[in-house]
C-alpha cells in the first residue's frame, strides 16, 4: 500500500486524524505522527528543521499531509528531504511571514502565548484557544479533542517557542521553487487569510502545484469537513497517480 503521512496542528495530536484515516485505511498505509511537545512526543524539543528531520527518517518515501503547524513541518522536510515526499499536501498552511517586524511580533506574540499556557494550564488555555474565530466551524465532537487535553503545558508552550511561524527566519517562500513533487494546497472557503495565502504557495510552487478551496469550511479543514476534504485529496491522488503512471 502507499504510504500517507498525515501531520497534525498545533495543540492536537495524532487522535485527530481519525476520521480522515479511517477512510484512506482501506487502501494506504496512514501513518499519524505525534509531532514535538504533543501526545506521545510531548517531552521532545525539536525545531521545525530538526522535527523534519525526524518526520523523514521515520517515515520513509510517502505523500506527507500537514495542517497548519503540521503545514510547516511538511514543507520542511519537502525542501530539506525532497527524495522521501512522493507528494506533498498544505492545509491552512504558510512559508512563513515576509517582513522582519512582523516576524519578530509575531515571535513576541507566540513567546507571551507560551508564558499564558505555563500560567493557567492546558484546560483553559484551549478554551480559550478553541473559542477563537478561527476555529468557529469545529464541532464540539470532532475526533481528537479529548486528546488534546491529555497534553502538557510544557509542552505546547515549547512547541509554540520552537516551531511557530516566527520560526521560520528566514521565510521558506524563496526556496518554494524547489519542491518538484506534485503539490496540492488546500484552504477553506471561510478562511480568507490562508486563501490568499494558499494562492501564494500555489504561485511560489509553480506548475506542479495547484489550489483547492473547499465549500463552507473554515481554518480546520480536514476536521470541519472530513468528508468533503478526504474526497478532494483522493480526487487529486486519482489525477496525479493517472499523470505519473
């Protein structure tokens, strides 16, 4: 069976994938990684280079799916071990912020986020963070949540010092070019911020790259619309497993 590699957010762990793995089992081998400062690897400590690293060497040649955080590791390994991502799918993902100022705010932003979980805990700390706009279109019952709360406070608020967006320095939009393996992006259609920005991965890929918008969805695609998103990945793993053969 091929292999999928499916990377999770920030503050989940590889529990949430399980209504999107539950319908790819049947015909690939789905592999759900707990990435630095979650789940099983909570007591890891790994930048996003180093994480990459890790990703690659244990899973081999694969499609690597990655949301949001598990967005910016995929796109890692992608540049820094292009011979194991037989293809590469970004889900409410970016290569990171442009300008300097802004890069340092948002490191400020994420360091001050990190003070707060070690402050008040995981439990509330993901009220609170589940209560953003963002994640409105989530539901209460979606795979994973239990899970989250089983991580630690040392934990997300090391990840979010490590592998946050202001991580990236410098920004990865340059080396984007790069990738050759067939690309798929993938935004909600709620989600105005990471549709513009899915259209810039697009543009900074190039021709093997292409967007997908999907109806109705907001930030959290692949747990908001399970469905709608397992049926968009297999549509484009039929088209591109049609151009490769």
């Amino acid at each position: 069976m091929p292999a999928i590699v499916l990377l999770h957010g920030f503050t989940q762990t590889s529990g949430s994938w399980q209504a999107i793995a539950d319908r790819l089992r049947d015909r690939y081998d789905v592999r759900t990684p707990d990435l630095p400062g979650h789940g099983t690897a909570g007591d890891e400590r790994f930048g996003l280079w180093e994480t990459a690293a890790v990703v690659a060497e244990g899973n081999g040649p694969a499609t690597y799916v990655g949301y949001s955080m598990g967005g910016r590791v995929a796109l890692h390994v992608a540049i820094a071990h292009p011979e194991v991502v037989e293809r590469l799918v970004l889900v409410s993902a970016t290569a990171g912020i442009d300008h300097d100022e802004e890069r340092a705010a948002r490191r400020q932003a994420d360091e001050e986020l990190a003070d707060r979980i070690e402050a008040i805990g995981v439990d509330a700390f993901l009220d609170e963070w589940l209560a953003q706009p963002l994640f409105t279109g989530l539901p209460a019952d979606a795979p994973g949540l239990a899970e989250r709360r089983a991580n630690t406070a040392a934990g997300l608020a090391a990840s979010l010092r490590t592998s946050g967006t202001g991580m990236m320095d410098p920004p990865l939009w340059d080396r984007l070019a790069a990738i050759e393996s067939p690309v798929l992006v993938v935004a909600g259609e709620l989600d105005g911020k990471f549709r513009r920005l899915g259209a810039q991965l697009v543009r900074s890929i190039g021709d093997n790259a292409e967007l997908v918008v999907v109806a109705g969805a907001g930030h959290a695609v692949p747990f908001e619309a399970p469905e709608r998103f397992t049926d968009a990945l297999e549509r484009w793993f039929a088209v591109t497993d049609e151009e490769s053969g």
